[in-house]
C-alpha cells in the first residue's frame, strides 16, 4: 500500500530549511543554564519527524513566503509541539517517549513542569520574531485550544464516547496544530485573506487524517515496532475512532459497554477485544475516513498553479494515510 | 513610617482602567471547560494587589498610551504573573497563598501544571492583542528570564550564597515582570527608544526594590500577619539579602556557615539565628539598598514634566519602600 517515494521526496526541497530549523530550535537554550542545553538536545533528538514544521514550510514555499520567516515560524510550532509533549509525558507519568526516555523519566516532576515551560517561552519568542501579529494571535489561541483540549479529556469521566467528543479532542490535540503550521504559513505570503482561510482548512483536513491513522496505527502496529503495547489508548481508557466504529456496528456488545463504564480488564480479556475491533472493519472504516479528509484537503489546493512547490505538499498530504498500517 | 495618602492614592486615577483589567482577566476562560473559569476566579481572587498592572496603567497615563491597550497589557502581564505562581506551587509544593488554598492543594498536578499552561496562554494572547510586535517579543523574553532563573535556582545547590547571586535571582523572580510593565507601556506610548529604555530601568529598579521589600518583610513581618513563619526563606535555605549581609557583617559566624552547608536546625536554633540577624543591622542595611533602588529610579523620571500621572507614578514607588516594615 505504501510507495517508497511517496514517503521522502517532498522533504527533499524542503531539507535545507528543515536543517536551519533543526539548528534554530537547538540554539535556544544558548546563555541560559547548561541544564537546560542538555534537556532541549536530549528533547529534540528523540527522533521527531519534523512533519508540522515540514507542513509549515512546504505551504510557505508553494504560497511565496520569505524563508527566513519560514524557518523562525517551523521552529516555533516544533517547539510549540515539543513543550506541550514534555507536560503531557509529565501528566502521564510517561518513562519512554519514541523508545527514548522522557525528561520526567529522568527529572524531577519540578524540572520537568520548569522546562516545558521555558520551551514554551522560547516558542513564543520564536512566534513574536516573525514579525506577524496574526501569527502570533493564532500560536497563542492555538496553544490555549490544546491546553483546554486536554483539560477538557482530563475533566470528562471515562465512559462518554462519542463521535462528536473524538473530533473535538483530535482538533484540539493534533489539527490545531496543522491548522497554525498551514494557516500561519500563508499569513507570511502574499496572499490574500481568502487562501489564508483555504490554507487553514487544508491543515484542518490533514491534521484530522494525521490523528486519525495515529489513532489506527495504535491498533494495527506491533508492539515490537511501537515500543508499547497493541492498543494502548483502548488500554488505558482513551476511545478513539477505531473502537468508535466497532461501537457503532455492535452497540450492544457487552464488553465495550462494561469497559466504558470504567472497568478494567485482564491483559487476556482486553486482547480479546481488540482484536474484535481488528476482525470487524473498524480499522478499515477508519482508514476511509481518514482518506476522505485528505481527499477533501487536495481540493482545497485544487486553485493553486501546479508548481514543484504545491506537487511536495500533495505528496506529504497522501503519504498521511497512504504510509504502512 | 507609612503614609496612608501615599499608600492608596495612586490608585485611585486608574481605579476604572483596573476594573477593567480585572474583568478581561476573568472573561478569559469564557467559552472553555466550566471547571477552568472556576480554578481561574479561585485563582484572582487569592487578593494580589495588581501591582503590576498599577504600574503598567501608570506608566502609560503618564506617557500618553491609548487606554484601551494599557488594560489589555495590563491583563496580560497579571495573567503572566498568575501562571507562574501556579506552577511554582506546584513546584514547591505549596498549599497557601496570601492564605488561600492553592489550586494544586485541591486539584491534581496534572490539572494544576495544564491550568498554568492554559493561562500562559491567555496571558500570550493577550499580549499579542496589544498588536505590538516590541511588546510581544519582550513579553516571552520576560517568559524566558523568569524560568531560566527559577531553573538555575533549581540547580545552584543550597549554600552558595553571594550577593551578585542573589541580585540575579530577583531580577529574574521580579524586576523583569516589572521592567516588562514599564517597558512594555513605553512601547505603546507616542514615545521615542531612550524614553522606552529609560522606563525600563524604571521598572528594574522598582521591581529590585519590591523584592528587596518582600525579602525583608519575611524577617520582620509576625507569623500572624504574613500567615507564614518569621524568615521561612532562610528555614528553607533560601538565603536573601538581610542574611547576606548579617554574614558580611558576621564572616565568622558558625551558625550561617553550618546553614550554608546544608545543616538543618531545629526551630528553637533557627529562631536564635533569625533574632541575631534581626538585632546586626542587616534589615536597616537591606531597607536602605531598597531606597537607593528607588531614589534612582525617581531620578530616571527627572525629564517629565510634572503632571498627576507622573506624581502618581512617584507615589507608587515611593509607596514599595516607605511601608510598614
């Protein structure tokens, strides 16, 4: 299903801006304390893809930004990315993230909460020096909808799942952030309010697609290549679209509906579930939808010149869901 | 020693503009989940002074800035100022402040460091509602300078204790917020870089003084009033500048170095040391040093002409160092 082309080319025109990124985010612990250096490399080495930053700069290029902007607005959103990621590891006593122990693992809770937060403060740093006041406004709402987006799962009891609820979370997680790297991109081109709006809608679609195959992936994966086990999320209580579409073909299934009401279950009795969600075609379900969302985000660049530019994003939109599952 | 004109006066030109600030603080979590707005009012009505935001509306009277951006600042640097108190109580694990229970004495770590996190935002968004690019940048700079110092602080084990350290750390606890009030409101003012630059030294030498202030207070204040034990700094092996120069005056003396060392005492031991660093001169010494701080700030102020607002400005700093001890 997968095409090995696909899957890299369109880092390609992209690879020297990704470097100077890569360079941005790590000079920013520069003059603070040599702690801190150490915590922003071990953070920024655990293997990240660079795919918001990579959105940011693949829509700047096809929509004629000036790549230094470019450049300050993709290490902004990673590092956006990676300080919520440091109090989300935090808040879930996460020891491993991408196989790679996670600073709380190593640090104290103190340090850890301290060093998301400087993240967070050298990401609006980063934000302020693309000279944007839209950008800006968009970065704060942005990290002000994840942080109640999480807030929101934390204060919802276990046992509510809905479609609705699981769109709404994924948008808060993970689009929002697609939506900043697309939107904030064509704020710093010239173009006018209009695309700045189809830009958006295009981050939306892909960040929804993203989510939605991280979700399948959680499912589908092996424990050996994912570092945790088959269906975590499902095991920990988290309901995402797979189980969803399973609770919509068997809404009388006795084991969902016993999970839902927060019991947990044996190892033995969970394996069995999940892989009646595998059998089911929840997974493929899934898939489809998530393929429908970049469907509809290729449209959305239907009016844009075919240039080398715009052909790289189509390639990252269509590597979203067409990658191994 | 006080003067009740001079305490309260100066709020009285900009008591509307801080109403104004109070309620754009408390309609940020309008539109999110109900138990934020709840840990939010919690939050503001632990009874700070709105300090900060005095000195901001202050500043920009004075110098001639649009209102309606003052209270906007204003909202954002008390909304800053409120995140980092919630993570550092977390930190220190604090259940009172100014005698009301802190949010992480009632809610979970989790929720405790994403509640911070949701008011880094709205802070953030506030100030890019100002639509200065200058106030932006220096509004995460402060971000940036605030955690690096309570990181460094994290890091320097007890018993280093200089003056140079010391003057570090309060810039970075406090003077910076009140040079980003000052600075902050002279970059939306119809005024040139050196009035900018000389409001923010300004702001430094205020907020040196208001540390300096808090330090000594913690010396001289009964248990009773402060709702926290006579010199709970030093119990708790923060030294600060009355203890500096006791061991100054008292280069010798056993018990400073002993504390210094990391040694524990018991409450009867601390309590000797604490009545011989009352009786030395160490607190006049440190009272003087913040009247200095602030005799060199009036003299920044020398170019302005004499209008209410510069007089209300005046009292103010005069008011951070001429209250009771």
């Amino acid at each position: 299903m997968s095409n090995l082309l696909t899957q890299t080319n369109f880092f390609v025109p992209i690879q020297e801006y990704l470097d100077l990124v890569e360079y941005k985010m790590r000079t920013q612990s520069d003059g603070h304390h040599s702690d801190l250096g150490a915590a922003l490399d071990h953070l920024l080495s655990s293997g990240g893809k660079r795919v918001r930053p990579a959105v940011a700069l693949l829509t700047g290029n096809m929509l004629g930004a000036v790549p230094d902007r470019l450049v300050t607005l993709g290490a902004a959103i990673e590092l956006l990315h990676t300080a919520t990621l440091v109090h989300d590891d935090l808040i879930d006593g996460a020891l491993l993230r991408r196989g790679i122990a996670t600073l709380n693992a190593q640090w104290s809770p103190a340090a850890t909460v301290l060093t998301g937060d400087f993240v967070f403060a050298q990401a609006a740093k980063l934000a302020a020096e693309t000279d944007s006041i839209p950008v800006m406004r968009l970065f704060a709402e942005t990290l002000a909808i994840i942080v109640n987006g999480e807030l929101t799962q934390m204060f919802t009891s276990r046992g509510v799942a809905s479609r609705e609820d699981y769109y709404k979370r994924i948008y808060a997680k993970t689009a929002s952030m697609f939506e900043l790297a697309t939107a904030a991109s064509a704020m710093l081109s010239p173009v006018n309010d209009k695309v700045v709006m189809k830009m958006r809608r295009f981050g939306y679609q892909i960040g929804m697609a993203f989510q939605i195959v991280d979700d399948v992936l959680d499912f589908t994966g092996e424990q050996t290549t994912m570092g945790k086990p088959v269906a975590s999320d499902l095991r920990q209580g988290l309901i995402t679209l797979p189980a969803l579409y399973y609770l919509e073909l068997h809404p009388d299934d006795q084991e969902m509906a016993s999970l839902l009401d927060g019991h947990f279950y044996s190892d033995e009795r969970m394996d069995r579930l999940v892989n009646a969600i595998r059998k089911s075609g929840a997974i493929e379900m899934s898939i489809e939808e998530a393929r429908q969302y970049i469907e509809f985000s290729l449209e959305t660049l239907d009016n844009q010149p075919d240039t080398l530019e715009k052909q790289a994003l189509v390639d990252l939109a269509r590597y979203i869901v067409y990658r191994e599952f």
